[in-house]
C-alpha cells in the first residue's frame, strides 16, 4: 500500500463544479438608463440595494432591490430618502451619476441623503488601464527648476 493520495481528481471535481457554477448563474445586467459614468480608480465593497440615478438632462430616477428604475420628481427625493433611511437595514445607497452632471447637483444629492442619515456612495466605472499621464513640457520644467 502507498501512505500517497493523490489530488488528479480532486482538481477534475473542482474544475467541473467551476464550470457548474459558471453556466448556471445569473449575470446582473446594469440598468437600461443610459448614465456615463466618470472614471475612478478606488472601488468600495458596498453594494447598496437602493440607487438613484441621474442622467444628463437632470431626470432623476429611483429603484430599490435590483428593481426597475422609476422616475423620481427632484420635490419627492427627500421623501425617498427618508423612506429608504427608516426601512433599509444597510443605510447606504449608491448614486449613479453621469458625467455631464455638475457638481453642485451631486453635492445636493449628497446633503439631503445626509440630513436624512444615510450614507450615499457615489458610483463610478473603472479607468481604464491604458491611461497614460500626460507628458510633462521640458520647457515649463526648465523655468520651474530656475
């Protein structure tokens, strides 16, 4: 007898359930709301249930456990908010906005989910990893050092 066991099998198993698992679940799709979102390269391991959305006309839409975004009069967010902040256990909601939104609307977004007490993550699609920092000009690097 060999006091050996080997493993050949046990990486076949781990393989097959690998695929399993692969062919039968479900892939989340992103809502059908056409948001560009601005690029960021931090990511956060919260995934709030509730989201807001805001396009570049300014429409503002809501949805709630993965459902379907409905739209959301901007008199009726701060309702929402206290909504979401009395039933939702997690507290947090994630803001999708695009990029030709400006600032001052996001940071009023923000105020009011604060004043209600949740914590708003601001969401983001990954920059890409081909970006290249511009390169600096000699000549303005010249006069800087003198």
């Amino acid at each position: 007898m060999m006091s050996m066991f080997s493993m050949a099998s046990m990486t076949d198993v781990i393989f097959l359930l690998l695929i399993f698992f692969m062919v039968t679940s479900t892939f989340v799709f992103p809502s059908a709301l056409e948001v560009n979102l601005p690029q960021s390269s931090e990511q956060s391991a919260i995934k709030p249930g509730t989201r807001v959305f805001i396009d570049k006309e300014y429409n503002i839409y809501a949805s709630v456990d993965e459902s379907e975004p409905k739209p959301l009069p901007a008199d009726q967010l701060m309702g929402f908010l206290k909504l979401v902040q009395q039933n939702s256990p997690e507290k947090f909601v994630a803001l999708y906005a695009d990029e030709e939104v400006p600032y001052g609307k996001i940071v009023d977004i923000l105020d009011k989910g604060s004043r209600c007490g949740l914590k708003i993550v601001l969401a983001t699609k990954p920059a890409s990893s081909t970006y290249a920092a511009p390169e600096p000009d000699e000549a303005a690097a010249e006069e800087a050092l003198q």
